[in-house]
C-alpha cells in the first residue's frame, strides 16, 4: 500500500511504499519506501531496523519515552481542527 495517496497523485513525492510479512498475527519483516527521496528502512523480527542511506546502512532504535514530552505527528493533507484544539 501507499502511505500518502494524495501525496502520490499530487506528485508531490511526499508517499512511501509499505510492506510487510505477518505470520500468525505476528509481524516479521517491515519495509518502508520513499522513492522519491531514495529512503529505504527495513526490519526483521529479532532483529534491529536498519535504514539504508547514502553514507551506508544505520542502525535505529526507538525512545525509551519515559520521562519524555509525547510527539505528535501531523499531515498537510488531513488537517483536522480537532488536532489542532487538542495539542
């Protein structure tokens, strides 16, 4: 599936390609596309996500988030006012 369909119809290149391979409601590998921008991240179940860039593959990890402010993410084509009074 697309991540960003309007995006992709605008050609905007602001879309990613998604997909991944669920076993028994289980997920086991991930991968996000953004070919517009040359992005590539992929993960495997067990082991680290890893995102391939021009100065070679990094490895990512996530926050831990204790302690930590929350982060919110938004999109410019599905503005919402309720987001918007909420944050």
């Amino acid at each position: 599936p697309l991540d960003g369909t309007r995006e992709f119809v605008k050609r905007n290149g602001e879309f990613t390609v998604n997909i991944a391979l669920i076993d028994d409601g289980a997920p086991v590998l991930g991968v996000v596309h953004a070919p517009a921008r040359g992005d590539l991240v992929h993960a495997v179940r067990g082991g680290a996500a890893i995102a391939d860039t021009a100065d070679g593959p990094v490895s990512l990890r996530s926050r831990n988030g204790a302690g930590t402010r929350p982060t919110v993410a938004g999109s410019r084509s599905h503005g919402d006012p309720r987001l918007t009074g909420f944050l």
